[in-house]
C-alpha cells in the first residue's frame, strides 16, 4: 500500500468515527427530552411524589404484575363460576363489544386534568403495613365506636392475606388470615339474635365467599358470624353494604372484572348471618368500587374505565341507571376506583371517589344530580408521605375525638414509604367544611 493510499484510508477512519460520536450525541439528547417530556407530563404531582414514583415504578410494576396474575388465578379457583360467567358474557357479546369500545376509547388519560395543579391535603396518621409486599392493602372501613369515638377503628383489607384492624393511631390491633380479602364494608344498626351489631363484611377471593363478622365493642375486634360459607354466583372483585333506612334490612353488592353486579338480602339465622341472591344487573365492562346511600336510597358503583354509574339500591330498582362522571371529557383518570359518601344534615354531604390515574379523589354533592365541587390530592407532610393510585376509601362525619374532631377520610396509599403499602388518616375538615354551606 502506498503512502498515499495509507493517508487515505486513516482519514476516512477517523470521519466515520467521529460520524458514530456525533450520532450517539444526537441520541442522548433525544432521550433526555423524552424523559424531561414524560416527567412535566404528570406535572399535578409533587415533585417528592416524583421521585418517589421514579423510584419505585419499576419494583411496583412487577409486584402488581405478579399480584394481578394471583388475582386470576384465585378467579379460576371457581371454575364453574367463571365458565357460568364466560358463557353468560358470550350470550349478551353485542352489548360488551360495545361497552368495552367505549371503556377503550375513553381509557386515554385527560391532559387537562394532569397537568393541573390539585390541592393538597396532608395525613395526621398512618397505618402499619398490611403484612403482604406487592399489591396488598386495598380498602378500608371506618367503625365507630358507640360510647367512645376515640376508641374507633379503622378495618382494611390485605388482599393476599386477610383483614387488619387498627386503632386511630395507625396501630394494628387484630390480623385475621382468614383468605383473600378484596373491599370490606359495615353498618350497624343489625339485628343479630338477642342483641344489636354493627356487621362487617368482605369478599373473599381464596373461595369466592363472603366473609361476615359483627365487631365486639369491648375488644373492638372481629368475630365471624356466617351462618354458612355462602358463595357468589359472579367471581367476586369488590363489594359494599346498603341498610335501609326505614325498614333496617341489610343488603350486600358484589361486583367483578365481568361488568356483573349481584344484591344479597342478610338476615339472622339464630344468631348467625345468611344471605339470599335478590338481583342481579350488568353494567359493562371491570366494576369494583361501589358504596351505597342508606337514606337517599342510590347504589353508586366505578366502572374503572369508564366513569360512575347511579342506580338504585333497592332489590325492585332493576338498571335503570344515571352516569354521575365519566373519563375522557370528565373529571375522572382511568382506572376509577374507591368511593365513599360523607353524610350530612338535611340529605346534604358529598361523594367521593378515587380518580386512581392521576392520583387525586373527586368530590360531588351528594344530593340532587351530584355536582362535581373539586378535586384533591394527599400529599407528603408532617412526617407522613402522601398517597397514590389509590383503590380504596372510606370517611365518616362523626366526631372522632381530639385527633378527628369533624371526621376522618381514610386512603388506601399504592407507594407507602415505609414498607408495605397502608392506609392514609386526613382529618375531614381539611377536605370540607361540612355545616359551613
């Protein structure tokens, strides 16, 4: 090779590496930006949610991953149930194609909504941990107790383990491994052999049952009271109690991943709780969160792709139904999840439920056609770290004591930082200001 032909061949070496440095240049600076792009995208966040979320993303995924796939697989446990189901899906197939079209077309998250800045309110108390990692801690139920409020509970349920009680310090006082508890609801008021009991109730995943307690008010833990093991007739995934207010009977709704939703009367059975099937409606596509109205007499439930459905919560109500708010063009983020109702005077209070997608709770008035009045977020603050994607919630009214004077709203937090995932305490009169309007 000659001289010439050498010099040749090195600079032309040297052009193209420097052509490789150039590019792999160009490249970071275009991942730079979609990172920059997609971190301003969630910009109703915190910026120490951020990290928090930045952090903990990749772990969660696989956790909640692998705890979904559990979930699927406690589903085919009940095999006949869940062929019943299919069989029932495929017979009406028109009206889910349509349904769950609708839930996909509306499933895209509401920029507006995201890049809001929410208001913010802060936890006073936290949970300890339900025992479970992964996707565990799921919904909670508020018990007051009725000579002393201070000496309420707060009941959660550990979807891969069981029921938690925990005193309003955050103190776990019972565990009950008693199966795969999904949302746990109570009432009280119910009459139960020769005496009065507040009743707790829970859906139970591990054999499709529903789990019935009555909670004892010396002890304030939870003794079970099913008369039987008494199955669903869908593949349970979420439920919620409803009490009659003039007549006093007690009714339980489950609801599922296939749209189904079934009524159950409970009624004492020399001293224990049976039920019997009274309805059964459909209402489209994954139902899980719902809460019922015992005195206006509504039956609310989240389609978690879709919005808020209104029905009525009487057996006889059949489906005829109202949208409350809906995702895309709404104020929800998909998935919908949790919700609650905070009772006030005069049929006036507020619905509240969990718009799981960016974070927040929405707030409607309870009476009337539920007007929306504002969304919130819980944020990190005195010690205590906020709460994200969110499944369920519970609040109440009563004056709880010293640390909850006007009541408490309760939040199943997705990214504990410490551990295992809890539930959230916020004392109400920093979200409303019930008696003020």
């Amino acid at each position: 090779m000659t001289k010439e032909n050498l010099g040749v061949k090195s600079w032309s070496t040297g052009r193209a590496a420097w052509v490789l440095v150039l590019f792999a240049f160009v490249l970071s600076l275009s991942l730079a930006a979609d990172k920059v792009s997609a971190h301003f995208g969630l910009s109703d966040l915190s910026a120490n949610q951020l990290d928090k979320k930045d952090k903990k993303d990749k772990k969660e995924k696989k956790d909640k991953k692998k705890s979904d796939d559990d979930d699927d697989d406690d589903d085919d446990d009940d095999g006949k149930d869940k062929k019943k189901e299919e069989k029932s899906a495929k017979s009406d197939s028109k009206a889910s194609v349509k349904t769950e079209s609708k839930a996909k077309t509306n499933a895209a998250p509401n920029v507006a909504l995201m890049a809001e800045k929410l208001e913010a309110v802060n936890a006073t108390i936290e949970t300890d941990p339900v025992p479970h990692g992964g996707d565990a801690a799921d919904d909670p139920a508020i018990w007051v107790h009725p000579q002393d409020p201070s000496k309420s509970t707060i009941i959660g349920t550990d979807k891969q383990g069981g029921l938690a009680v925990y005193d309003l310090n955050g103190k776990q006082i019972q565990y009950l491994a008693d199966g795969l508890m999904d949302n746990v609801d109570l009432r009280d008021g119910f009459k139960l052999g020769n005496e009065t009991a507040s009743i707790v109730a829970a859906g139970n995943r591990k054999d499709n049952s529903i789990a019935i307690y009555k909670v004892n008010p010396q002890t304030r833990q939870l003794e079970n009271v099913a008369a039987r093991a008494i199955k669903h007739g869908v593949t349970a995934y979420g439920m919620c109690l409803y009490r009659n207010a003039k007549v006093g009977k007690l009714y339980y709704f489950a609801t599922s991943k296939s749209g189904d939703v079934e009524q159950w009367e409970l009624f004492d059975s020399n001293g224990k709780v049976d039920a019997k099937q009274v309805r059964k409606f459909k209402v489209g596509s994954v139902v899980e969160g719902c809460v019922a109205d015992d005195e206006l007499g509504h039956f609310y439930v989240s389609e978690e792709a879709v919005g808020i459905w209104k029905y009525g919560a009487e057996p006889e109500a059949g489906d005829k139904r109202t949208q409350v708010d809906k995702v895309g063009g709404g104020n929800l983020v998909a998935d919908v999840e949790g919700l609650a109702i905070a009772y006030g005077a005069d049929g006036k209070g507020y619905l509240l439920v969990s718009s799981q997608g960016n974070y927040s709770y929405v707030v409607y008035r309870r009476e009337g056609n539920n007007e929306f009045v504002k969304r919130f977020r819980v944020g990190d603050g005195s010690g205590i770290d906020g709460a994200e994607e969110t499944d369920g919630i519970d609040v109440t009214t009563a004056n709880l004591g010293p640390a909850f004077p006007q009541g408490v709203f309760v939040a199943q937090d997705g990214f504990n930082d410490k551990g295992n995932q809890n539930f959230k305490l916020v004392p109400l009169q920093a979200i409303l200001k019930l008696g003020s309007e």
